[in-house]
C-alpha cells in the first residue's frame, strides 16, 4: 500500500473510535418509565425525569476529563408527547355487559352520572333530577314550593293525631284512625269522620294554595275533600248552612269537582266548575289558588288548570273557625268517602307552572324530606 493511502486510512479509523466514544457516553439522559395498558396493548407514559446514572459501564471510559466535561447527548429530537402524563379516562359497562351509553347526551356517561335523563345535571342537587334549583334557571323551581310552604300533612303514622311537618297546626282525626300506611280513609256517608284542624287556618293569608292528593270512591254529590269557614250557627264545631268558606268538593250539582268561596252564606258563593270529573278509586291531585293580586280563584287537576272565577273579597273575610278535612259546614252534604294522602296549604298563590311542578313531584318529595 501507498503511504498517503495508508495514512489516510488510519486517520479515518481513529475519527471513527472518537465518534461511537462520545455516542456511547453514560452522559445525562431522560428515563422514562412507561405502564402497558392491558385492554389497548399500548404503552402511556407515566413520567419523564432527568437523571444521571450512577455509575458508568466498566467498559466505556468516564465522560469527565482534565479537559472537563463534554456534552454528548441532545433531547431536542425527544417527542414531547411521550412525557406528557395522560388523564385517567373514565370507562364503565352497563350492567348487561353492553357498551357504555349517554342517554340524555350531555357527555357524561350514564354509569357516571347521577341524572342520566337529565341533560342539565349529573348530580341531584337540592331539587333533585329534572328539576331545576333555582328559578333563576329559566323556570320554577322546588326552591320555591320549600319558601312558601306553610303547613304539610301527610297523614303517616297510626292514631287520631294528624302531625304538621311544616308548621305548628296538628290536626284531630274524629271518628278514625290514620292507617299506618301513608293514608287515611273515610266512610263518608252520615259516619261522620273528618279531621279537625286549628282556628286561624287560611284567613291570616293574603294568597293561599291549598293542594292535596286524594282518592274517591265516586259516589255522592257535594263531599267536601276540605271546607274553612264556618256555619250559619255561629258556633264552632257545629254544621247547618254554610256562611264564610273556602271550600273544595268532589263533584258540585251531581257533575264534576269543584270550588268555592263565600263571605256571607250561598247568595255570595263563588263557585268553579272543572271542566273534568274525578275518577273513581284513582289517585288525584287538585289543588285550589286564591290570587288576590289578580281577584282569582283557581282550580287544578293532576297539574292543569280547569276553571278559575272572580274573587274579590280578601282571606280575612273567611270566619275560619271549622277548618274541616273530609266534612262540609252543611248538615245536609255527605261526609267524603275515599282517602286522603296528602294536604299542603302554601302562603302564596302559585303558578300553572309551580302547580305542574309540585304536582309532577309528587307525595313524600326528595326536596321537602328534610
């Protein structure tokens, strides 16, 4: 061989060796430690930390010189996406085993979400799924039912004391018995059993919603599911004629439910027909709204409103000494037959909407069991 050949040659060599030294340097570098996800076979990073080692590899030389220390590696070309620690996804399976749904769409599934029908909640909240917790929201809400409510009676228990949840206005079952079961049914007939409740019910209000959950058996016309007021006696306790009331019967003139207010005996009675009958022997929910605002008086069934008449006169003009459940301040009208679930009066005189709501909500309400 030549000599420029040959010294060529070794020179080549030599730049070779320095380039794998510095290549193979145990200089700082990224340790990266990866988790296998089993359902995918994909590797997610967990964590990303510069380190050096702690000692270097018996067979490559110490990095560190008399020169001092050379710089033998660059992470710019790392992918930073590989150190990024990813986010925990939430995966769920029906209970059938079928692949995990969200049923109102609000990107929430339903294994996860509390109010998987409610697209505007995945937690109850106060008023619980499908409601809204403030009227604030664009409608009523059960926030508003709680503030108004003056008086509750749900008629659970056993006994002849009927308890008020709400206020201070226990009532006397007479002639009866509470069932033990969340309701109290009536004969009605001339069995005379009603409940009585204290004086000064409704007439200390300005507005009044009185509502109650009932179920009758069809028969009889003018029952009273309730009557305050008082009689044509004068004295408490005592049915003759009636002479100031706010009433609610089952069926008015042998047609349909319906409600009244007087001052001053039948010749100033308001009455409001519903537009429907009650079935027999099915739970219903009928509610009854003095508006003083707007002179009405309103009537509801299951939620809808079906009659309303002219009311001028205010509360105060109701003599509310026999505030009766299931008895009429005429001698003459039959007892109510059937049972009474629930009865709440409100200090307010709510809404179409706020009737709907409290209606759709039903008895025995999450937002009013505390």
């Amino acid at each position: 061989m030549k000599p420029f050949l040959l010294l060529t040659s070794l020179l080549a060599l030599c730049a070779c060796d320095a380039f794998d030294e510095a290549r193979l340097a145990p200089a700082q570098h990224f340790n990266v430690s990866r988790d296998q996800d089993a359902s995918t076979g994909t590797d997610e990073s967990i964590e990303s930390t510069p380190m050096l080692d702690a000692a270097p590899s018996p067979d490559l030389e110490d990095p560190l010189d008399d020169d001092g220390p050379r710089i033998v590696g660059d992470a710019s070309s790392l992918d930073p996406q590989d150190h990024v620690p990813s986010k925990p996804e939430i995966v769920c399976d029906d209970e059938d085993g079928g692949v995990p749904t969200d049923s109102d769409e609000d990107g929430a599934l339903d294994c996860a979400d509390s109010c998987p029908l409610d697209p505007g909640k995945t937690q109850p909240g106060i008023c619980g799924c499908g409601q809204l917790d403030s009227d604030e929201g664009g409608g009523p809400s059960c926030t508003s039912l709680r503030s108004a409510l003056a008086h509750r009676w749900r008629f659970d228990g056993s006994g002849n004391t009927l308890r008020d949840e709400q206020g201070n206005a226990a009532g006397t079952i007479q002639n009866a018995t509470l069932s033990g079961e969340g309701s109290l049914a009536l004969a009605g007939g001339t069995a005379n059993q009603h409940v009585d409740l204290p004086n000064g019910l409704i007439s200390r209000f300005t507005n009044v919603t009185v509502e109650a959950w009932v179920t009758w058996t069809g028969t009889g016309s003018w029952q009273r599911i309730f009557d305050f007021g008082d009689s044509t006696t004068g004295i408490e306790g005592q049915q003759e004629g009636g002479a100031s009331y706010l009433m609610l019967s089952t069926c008015v003139n042998d047609r349909t439910l319906g409600a009244g207010f007087a001052t001053d005996g039948p010749m100033t009675a308001v009455v409001v027909e519903s537009t429907q009958a009650l079935t027999a022997n099915v739970v219903h929910h009928v509610a009854v709204v003095i508006d003083d605002a707007n002179d009405q008086m309103r009537l509801y069934l299951d939620g809808r409103l079906v009659g309303a008449g002219l009311v001028t006169a205010p509360l105060s003009s109701i003599r509310d000494v026999n505030n009766w459940l299931g008895r009429s301040q005429y001698k003459s009208d039959q007892g109510f037959a059937g049972s009474l679930h629930e009865l709440r009066i409100y200090e307010a005189a709510l809404s179409d909407a706020q009737v709907m709501l409290s209606f759709s909500s039903g008895t025995d309400p999450a937002f009013l069991a505390d």
